[in-house]
C-alpha cells in the first residue's frame, strides 16, 4: 500500500513522516516549492519535538519523498487531505478553500478503487460537498473522513500513538482500505471507530469544544476566586479528584490560542447557524468570551501593580509561543497580552526558547531577549505567559537580582508561590490571593 498526503503543514508533515517510520512508501505533496526543497533535505519549517529526527531517517530510507508534482501520486492507494481550515476574514466561519483546492487538485490522479481521506478540521457537512464534488469530476475514488487529534508538542506520539482512531466512511471497502493503513497502531489495540460522515466530522469539533469549555470554567473560577478571596488552584485540586470531573485542564491562567482551538468553536458556532441548531451552542460564545477575558485581566493585574499609566515602564514577558515546546504564535495569549501593554507605552521585553522569530515576525515592535538573563534585566514587574520548564525551573533568589522591581505575575498558575514569595518577590496569580 502506497500513501500520499496532500499538505505539508504541521498535519501533513508529521503524518507523512510517521506513516513513513511505519513501513509505508509515502510522497508529501504541496504547492508551496520552498516548503517541499526543506523537507526533501530533512528541515521542517516549525518546531515541533521529535519531529525532525523523524523526518531525517525516513526521507534516508527512501521510503518518504516530497513533491509539488500531484501527478507522482497517481498510483498510490490512499490519499490523505492535510490542509488548513482558518477563520474566515470578517467571520467566523471556516475557510474551506485549501481543502476544495486539496481535492481538485488530486481527484484527476486518484485511480480507480482509491480512497481520498480527509483529515483536515471542517465544518459537519463538508464531506457529502466534497464526494458530490468526485462524482462532477468523473473521479472512482471514494471519500473517507479520519480526523486528526494532535497536540502541538506531542504530535509524532499522538500519530504513532493515538489513544483512539475514527474513521467515516460509507462502505465496507473503505474501512478495509483504512484498516490495512493503520495495522500497525491496531495491532497495538488502538481503539478503531466506524462512524458515518457526519459523525466523523463532528467529534473533532466536539472534542475541541469540550476541552475548551472545561478551560473557559476554571477560568471563570478564578474569577470568582479573586472576587472571594479564594484560590483557584486549591480549588481546581479539590474537583479534579471527583472522576466525573478529572484534573486535566483545570489549569487556571490566561486561556487557550493556537490554530485550532479558538477558530475551531468559533466554525462550529458559524456552521450551528446554518443548520438551524443556532441555540445548541450559544455557550460557546461565553467560552470564547471567558477565554478572551483572562488575557485583560492580566492586563489588569500589571496596571494593578504598575499604575494605570504604564508608559516607559519595563516589563519583561516570558513566552511567546501560546503553549510549550512549540513555536507557534497563532491567537498566542501570551504575546497578544504583550502587544497590549506595549500598545499602552510599556517598554516590553519578550523571551521565548523557540518561537522569538514568528513572534518578530507577527509584532515586530516588541523588544525580543536572546535569553531570561536578558529579558529580566531591569525589569519593574515580570510576566509569567508560557510554561516552558526552564521558566518554571528559575531560581527566585538568583533572578531576583537582574530586576528592578521584583514583582511577577504568573499567568499560568505552574509557578512555586511559596517559594517566590519566601525569596522576597511579590506575587500574583490569576484567580489566588495576594500576600
């Protein structure tokens, strides 16, 4: 069996290149030249842990290549889409031209008896458009949909090991098809479900929307916390231990960003209202609100401490990235609160261990450290955005001398506020009591 994945973003080069670690002859296709000559020689254009080293062993053992040429693709079996779906410009819809592109530009090479997979996030519905969209073009390939649950950090894992595969399809053969593309993961009693299209396209968003809520209420927790005197991490402690609840993602602090998480609810908002279901998912506009909120209340928090007016003032931002052991900066939190505060006069200071460079490239303005030593240097209040362990590993006593004032705010509640406060810092955290 013989693989191509169409798109060779975040998605598409890490399925490529783990389906390849799997024993399959895989080709990555994209229209992007510059983006394909990396990948031919071994580069990923992202940071992304593991990743590379990966991508450097199977494009050695020939069994991974990459091209811009879809016609290389037209013997292969099964043909994976991988493109991006962002947030419409002046809406909150998705925009689906990369995947209709996607499709139009492998359906003429798809022979007979293959299977196009979609991958890539969509609004429910999208799959019937697009095998309508086959049969306009005289293609005999089916439509399958497989959506994808990576975490950006722990993408090669999630790939090779996946805690759940689903796939839709509308027949037999093509779950056979996919069966025969995911042995090895169900020799290793990955779950497999078979699901409808619908039904496929659906519980990537719905798993989305999950996740964000449970987010978007520990930090309407910390609100209230703040408001009562309470602490928002004893609290999340506390609920975690019920099973019904769990403790994963009741991290209070300045919400969730990236490239999928917010845009997805927000497609899945838009998509709600065209199918006349408008009223099922109002929630989600409080969840997207809530989220939006912890980033002012950050703001907030420095002026708290700093004054109202904070032109001239130094504040130094550690992070950049919106999560850990990542380099993207997409609706970044993190560096959204800092173009805000240098927005407002403050001499802002950013360090990140990966992602200064997209960060420079998104804001330009900002002042970017080649190190914490440097980032802290001078500063009158320090801003705790993304939880890198080497932030979460500083030693209050030693850094404490590099600034000018030693004040910090953790916008990720990851910090030791005890041991801070003991070195003498004067510490806040988003939804727990100041000293």
């Amino acid at each position: 069996m013989k693989l191509s994945v169409i798109g060779t973003g975040y998605l598409g080069a890490t399925h490529a290149a783990a389906m390849a670690s799997l024993g399959f002859d895989v080709v990555g296709v994209d229209v992007d030249p510059k983006k394909i000559e990396l990948l031919k020689v071994g580069k990923v254009p992202f940071f992304e842990p593991d990743l590379e080293d990966l991508l450097i062993a199977e494009v050695n053992s020939g069994r991974l290549k990459f091209t811009t040429d879809f016609s290389e693709a037209k013997d292969y079996d099964v043909h994976f889409i991988c493109v991006g779906t962002p947030q419409q410009q002046g809406s909150l819809a998705a925009d689906m031209k990369y995947v209709d592109a996607a499709l139009d530009a492998i359906a003429p090479h798809a022979k007979t008896g293959s299977l196009i997979v979609g991958k890539s996030t969509v609004p429910v519905g999208t799959a019937e458009q697009l095998s309508k969209r086959l049969r306009e073009l005289g293609s005999k390939a089916e439509l399958a949909w497989n959506p994808e649950f990576l975490r950006e950090g722990f993408a090669v894992e999630d790939t090779l090991r996946p805690n759940r595969l689903v796939v839709g399809v509308t027949s037999d053969s093509a779950e056979e098809i996919l069966k025969r593309a995911y042995k090895p993961l169900l020799d290793n009693n990955v779950p497999w479900i078979r699901a409808d299209l619908p039904t496929a396209e659906l519980v990537k968003v719905a798993a989305n929307s999950f996740l964000a809520t449970k987010i978007s209420f520990i930090n309407a927790m910390a609100e209230i916390c703040e408001a009562a005197g309470g602490d928002v991490t004893v609290l999340a402690k506390a609920i975690g231990y019920d099973p019904r609840i769990g403790s994963r993602f009741l991290q209070a602090g300045i919400g969730f960003g990236g490239g999928c998480l917010p845009k997805d609810i927000r497609a899945f908002m838009a998509r709600s209202e065209e199918l006349g279901a408008k009223q099922s998912l109002e929630f989600l506009r409080e969840i997207d609100s809530i989220n939006l909120r912890a980033r002012q209340r950050m703001i907030d928090l420095v002026r708290l401490d700093l004054g109202a007016d904070l032109k001239g003032k130094r504040i130094a931002v550690l992070g950049a990235a919106f999560k850990p052991e990542s380099d993207d900066v997409r609706d970044s939190p993190a560096l959204d609160i800092a173009a805000q505060v240098a927005a407002a006069g403050a001499d802002v200071y950013v360090f990140d261990p990966k992602a200064n460079s997209n960060a420079k490239l998104r804001f330009p303005a900002l002042n970017y450290s080649h190190s914490v030593e440097e980032c802290l240097s001078g500063a009158e209040i320090v801003l705790h955005l993304t939880e890198w362990k080497e932030f979460r590993a500083l030693d209050p006593i030693k850094v404490k001398s590099l600034v000018a004032r030693p004040n910090i705010i953790d916008g990720r509640n990851a910090l030791d506020k005890a041991a801070w406060e003991s070195a003498g810092w004067h510490f806040r955290g988003l939804g727990r009591a100041t000293r």
